[in-house]
C-alpha cells in the first residue's frame, strides 16, 4: 500500500508514524505548484492525503492505483466527487473539528473592526501616534446575526452571549425550542439582515448557498453593519461585496475566504482600510491541527481495514462491497 501525503499539512512524528506502519509513506512538505505537479506525486499511490490541493478528473484519471482520498479538512469542494465515485475512489473528509477556532476567530476579525486595531496598528509603525481617528464600536449589546447553527454556528451564538448581544439567525430547522436552548431568535434572512450589527456566515459551499450574500442581500444590511466570512468564499458575491465596501453600503468585512485562494494581488479588496484579510486561518490552532490530522489518519486507517468512515461519496462504497460507518 503507497501512501502519499500530496500537500503541505500538519503531521507530527506521531502521525508519521502511524501513517508508516500501514505502508509506503511518500510525503511531500510543499503544496503543489500546478495539476501536472499533483499528478507527479500521486500517480503510483493508492492512498492519498491532500489538504486544500484540488483534485480533477485529469488527476484521478492519472493515478490507476488510487483508492482512496483522505482530506485534510472538512470541506470537499475541491474534489471531483462525480469523477472519484466514478474510478472507484473513497473520499474522506474531517466533518467535526475547529468548532472553537473558527468562532473565536469571528470575533478577532469583529473586534478588529470594530475598534480599528489593524490601521492603529499601521499608522503607530509610521510614528503616527494619534486617537480620534480610531473612534470605534463596542460588541456589548449589539446585535449579531448567525447564518448557519450547525457546530460552528453554536459556538459563536455561546461567545456572544458573553458579550450580551442579542442574536438573530438564520436556520433550515427553526424551532421555538430549540430556538430557547441556544437563547436566540429565528428569523428569515431578510431580517437578519437589516436588524443585525454583524453578520456572520457559518453554512457550507453548496448550490443553493452559492452567492447567497450577493448585491440584493448587502443592500438590506445596515451602513453601519459589518460582514464576516469565515465559511467558503463563494458563498459571497466579492464583486458585488467589492462595490457594496467602495460605495459604503455597509461598514466593513472580515474575510477569511475568498472567490478564488490565494486572493490575487491586483483585487481591489487589497486596497481598502474597511476590510480585514487573512489566507484561510480561522481553523489554524494547534489544538485543531490536532485534532484534523488525528481524524485524517485515522480514516486512512479505517479505509485499509475495509471499514471507511467519513466517505462523502457514499454510493461509491456500493460498487466496492464495503460497509460504511
């Protein structure tokens, strides 16, 4: 059994490891510079750990002794799921991890923001040492809306209510009680919209969450209002968010996610002092790090036992005579 590690991703010599004794172990520490270098490391494995490397049909077609696709994350937007099932290739992702780092995260984006800590920041390493021009917002009080009260989603409703703010959201399964448990209040999203301070998306990257915050939407958000995104960056329209932030619209954005990763250099967001930017980190602690490569490895583990867990393609199992768990 070939194991390759395809990309650049958190492995300690314990997971090295236990990764080793289950087979050949190729690991390449960088992430891949094109298509064609991705098919140089993968074309004789069987078994494949990629974090945010996309893998295509060409790359599937290319690797005739892959069986299985371990992802090093929790979304599984950048594999061809279709083409996978098709070669008869598990894909396993990691469905349940970061739930803390992600929503603490919001808030670091929110606070920064809000209080203008990145241009005080700026301006004090230019020797400008000022303070009117840093008037800021407070997050006591206010109120924040939550697309999304999946796990993440959870947890950031949990620290708001540290910060007394009052909580809309957004869910496709509202329920007066459950509404009670989390100590919130359903509404539709044109509600959240318009009554809420921040905004902060927690839904995953599907057709029908596509540009679900789009021209129409950012026009319903209040001038004073900021948006966080620390979900997937299509789940935002950035052009219409581009001219929404130029023309004042709304505030301001945190973003943790964008269109198109890495955020190309010539993107007008680059340009603005109301946007905080950062590449993808709102998952990145050590303690998650952890936890994803324990999952990771482990689903490689379970596949070569005959018992995969976590497939998102599940009907290629069908094909294969395997059980899932």
């Amino acid at each position: 059994m070939k194991i390759v590690v395809a990309d650049s991703i958190f492995l300690t010599e314990e997971y090295r490891k236990r990764l080793e004794v289950l087979g050949e172990l190729e690991i390449y520490d960088s992430v891949p510079a094109s298509r064609d270098e991705l098919i140089e490391r993968i074309k004789d494995a069987e078994v494949v750990i990629v974090g945010r490397y996309g893998v295509d049909t060409k790359a599937l077609s290319s690797a005739p002794k892959l069986k299985m696709i371990s992802l090093w994350q929790t979304g599984f937007d950048n594999v061809d799921l279709e083409a996978a099932t098709k070669h008869g290739v598990i894909v396993s992702n990691v469905p349940s991890y970061a739930f803390d780092s992600v929503a603490e995260f919001v808030f670091a984006l929110s606070l920064d923001l809000l209080r203008r800590v990145h241009l005080a920041d700026m301006n004090l390493r230019k020797g400008l040492f000022a303070w009117k021009c840093y008037i800021g917002n407070q997050l006591m009080s206010k109120t924040i809306g939550v697309l999304g009260t999946g796990e993440i989603g959870q947890r950031v409703i949990q620290i708001a209510h540290g910060f007394n703010m009052n909580v809309l959201s957004v869910t496709a399964h509202p329920s007066p009680e459950r509404a009670k448990a989390l100590g919130i209040k359903f509404v539709d999203l044109d509600t959240l919209l318009s009554e809420s301070d921040i905004v902060t998306l927690h839904v995953p990257l599907t057709p029908e969450t596509e540009h679900m915050i789009g021209a129409r939407e950012l026009a319903k958000m209040k001038p004073t209002a900021i948006l966080i995104n620390t979900a997937r960056g299509k789940v935002v329209d950035e052009t219409a968010l581009i001219k929404a932030l130029k023309e004042k619209k709304i505030a301001g954005a945190g973003l943790d996610v964008f269109e198109k990763e890495p955020l190309p250099m010539d993107s007008p967001l680059l340009e603005m002092h109301n946007v905080v930017l950062t590449p993808h980190i709102a998952f990145l602690s050590e303690e998650s790090l952890d936890e994803c490569t324990y999952m990771t490895v482990e689903n490689v583990e379970m596949f070569i036992k005959d018992q995969p867990q976590n497939v998102v393609n599940p009907s290629v199992l069908k094909g294969l005579g395997m059980s899932r768990e």
